[in-house]
C-alpha cells in the first residue's frame, strides 16, 4: 500500500520551484523537481532531484519519502509539509 501520495503531490505541484527538504539525517536538500518511482512492495517512492530536467549547478541528490521531515518553498518560506504536524 502507497503511503505517500500527498507527499509526490506536493513536488509535482512545486515543480520547479525551489524548496528545502530537511531529512532524518540532519542534511537539508535544494530541490527544484523530482523523478520517483516506487520498487515492487515499497510504500514510500525513491526520489531522485534536480535532474528532470536538470538543473544547472544544482546536486543530484537521492532519498525516500519517509525520510522526510518538512518542505518549505523557499521562495515564501512557506511550510509545504510537515511529518509531525501532517504525519505520513
């Protein structure tokens, strides 16, 4: 069972649109658009940033959607999403 939908519709929705993506691990993503996919059985996508299309001297970076935190749209400071305000 999918269990992040409303987190890929926050990106597809934000495309293009710089956000910042703070993960489990402390780090904190620039990310303007995402290319997912989910594996056979997986709950949560893969996501992979900045690169359909690419973004010129911007990082490639890779994680999943559980470990996710917040997104914020930088160019508002607008919190998108929250994990422990919205949950998963």
């Amino acid at each position: 069972m999918i269990k992040d939908k409303h987190i890929i519709e926050i990106f597809k929705t934000t495309d293009q649109i710089e956000k910042a993506v703070y993960l489990d691990n402390n780090s904190t993503l620039t990310v303007w658009n995402i290319a997912w996919g989910y594996d056979i059985g997986d709950e949560f996508a893969h996501e992979t940033t900045n690169i359909s299309p690419e973004i010129k001297n911007s990082e490639i970076d890779y994680f999943y959607t559980n470990e996710i935190q917040k997104i914020e749209d930088r160019t508002n400071g607008k919190t998108l999403y929250d994990r422990e305000k919205n949950g998963l």
